[in-house]
C-alpha cells in the first residue's frame, strides 16, 4: 500500500507532462436555441468554450522585435512569396483562376469575397515560414478581428487572429489548430506589425479504408516563441458546427498551402517551404 502511494504522484507527473497520450474526445447532442447541435469535447472542455473557469486563456508573453535576419530563406528552401508580382503568380484562387488579392507595399492582402487563395504546387510534410499583419486599425472583436488562416495540405488551419488584447474562445485564437488545441501561450503582436509563424508539419497518413493511420504533428513558432511543441492533431479542423470540429477525411500525399479570405484585409509576405522528410 505504502509503496503504491509513493509511485502514483510520480507516475501523474509523468502523464501530465505529454502530449504523446490521446486526447479523450467525446460528442453528445444537445438543444441549444431550440436546434439540435453536436457539442464535441477534447480531455472534458468543449470546443470553442469561451469560459475561462473551463478553458483557461494562454498566458501572454511579449516577443522579442521582429528580427528579419532570422527569416531568410534558408538553402534548398522554396520562395512562395517575395512580394514580387513573379511570386504572386506561384498563387491562384481555389478555383484555379488568378488570385483576386491585393498586391499591397510587397505583401498579399485579402479582399472580402475574393476567396480563399493556394498554391499552385502541392506539399506535404513541410517546413514553412510565413508572416502576417492584422490590419492595423482593428475593427470588430472575437474572431472578427483580422482573422484569416495557413491552411497545409488545404486542409489544416494554424488559426491567423488578432489576438492582441481581443478574447476569443482560446482554441480559435491566433496560433490555435483551429478547434483543435489552444497554443501554449499568447505571443502575439500588436496589430499591424510583422508576425511569424515557423511551422514544422508532418503529414497524416490514411489506411486504405480511409481511416487515419498517422495523425498529422505539428511544431509552431510564433514570433520565435513555441506555441505547440509536437503536438500530435487529434482530427480535422474544419468547422462542424459551434463545438465541433471536422475529423479526418483521406486525402492525398501533398496538397496546396492555402490563406483564408475571413472578411479582414489580413496582409502576408517572406513566404517560403521546405519539403521535411516523412
Ligand atoms: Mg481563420
């Protein structure tokens, strides 16, 4: 008895201290507003809850100033994005039409309605670099302030938000894996300025029914600072509902990057991806 007491704050310590063990994820059908809803639940908290008591916001930690030494392309990396009208052209609207973003100072500016835009080649497991200002007079609050996407593979959203001094459920706030899993802390930049995201993707794999057989792992930098440290996605992170989110749907090996028209002129410049090993 004594020796089972002893191990089992040790043994806790250990659990808690990974991301390794699976989320339990639930779904139940509630009434809310008179309508039926799919409320999905990751380890007990439900996605998108705004309740602090329930989902603790991320703690905010001031970067260090944007230091564009540090965000060179690096050998055999491939340049996306350089604020040339050359590079916009490695982009087109989802439908494959020339994208309707605007060519705005050397960066890539969203227009309301213009849809989403991606690339026209297709990647994989990836490192990628990318920057974004939120428009630097903010309007609106929540998700409605300078939200927009990086979406890999077209499919899996590292969440673009102005989450500078602007609340939002805490797993759709910026740098989250939209539905999915909250960052780790707050470190974003007042609107305006130049922010960076260095994500390093590995891709999921799909078995030939369909079924996911290895879930997509992402690491995320932002401005220099981790955000998810080889965090293991537990599904999709499309939009299900107001607390659900998508699950894995198979796809192909490679697909386009994509950015997310949200209504908010959401500026993107220094783009550029590397091919990781699987
Ligand atoms: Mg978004």
């Amino acid at each position: 008895m004594k020796k089972i007491l002893l191990l089992t704050p040790l043994a806790l310590a250990f659990c808690s201290n990974t991301d390794a063990k699976e989320p339990v994820i639930t779904k139940e059908i509630r009434e809310e507003n008179g309508n039926k809803v799919e409320f999905m639940f990751i380890d007990g908290v439900k996605v998108h809850e705004e309740d602090p008591a329930k989902q603790p916001q991320p703690k905010i930690v001031v970067p260090k100033p944007y230091d564009a030494e540090a965000t060179k392309a690096p050998e055999g990396a491939i340049v996306l994005f350089d604020g040339s009208e050359k590079s916009l052209k490695n982009w087109t609207a989802t439908n494959g039409e020339p994208s309707k973003w605007a060519l705005v100072d050397g960066a890539l500016e969203s227009v309301r309605g213009a849809g989403y835009i991606r690339t026209k080649n297709e990647y994989g497991s990836c490192r990628l670099h990318i920057e974004f200002a939120t428009p630097s007079k903010p309007e609106g609050g929540g998700q409605g302030r300078g939200n927009s996407g990086v979406f890999l593979m077209e499919q899996y959203e590292v969440q673009v938000l102005d989450s500078y001094q602007n609340t939002t459920y805490p797993d759709g706030q910026c740098g989250a894996l939209y539905g999915r899993k909250k960052p780790l802390v707050n470190a974003s930049r007042p609107p305006g300025e130049w922010q960076t995201f260095d994500i390093t993707f590995t891709r999921p794999t799909f078995d030939e029914a369909g079924k996911v057989k290895r879930k997509a792992r992402f690491t995320v930098i932002h401005n220099g600072i981790l955000i998810h440290d080889d965090l293991e996605l537990s599904g999709g992170t499309g939009w299900a509902g107001p607390h659900a989110a998508s699950e894995y749907v198979k796809h192909a090996d490679k697909g386009p990057i994509s950015l997310q028209d949200h209504g908010n002129p959401v500026r993107f410049r220094n783009i550029w991806i590397k091919d990781i090993a699987d």
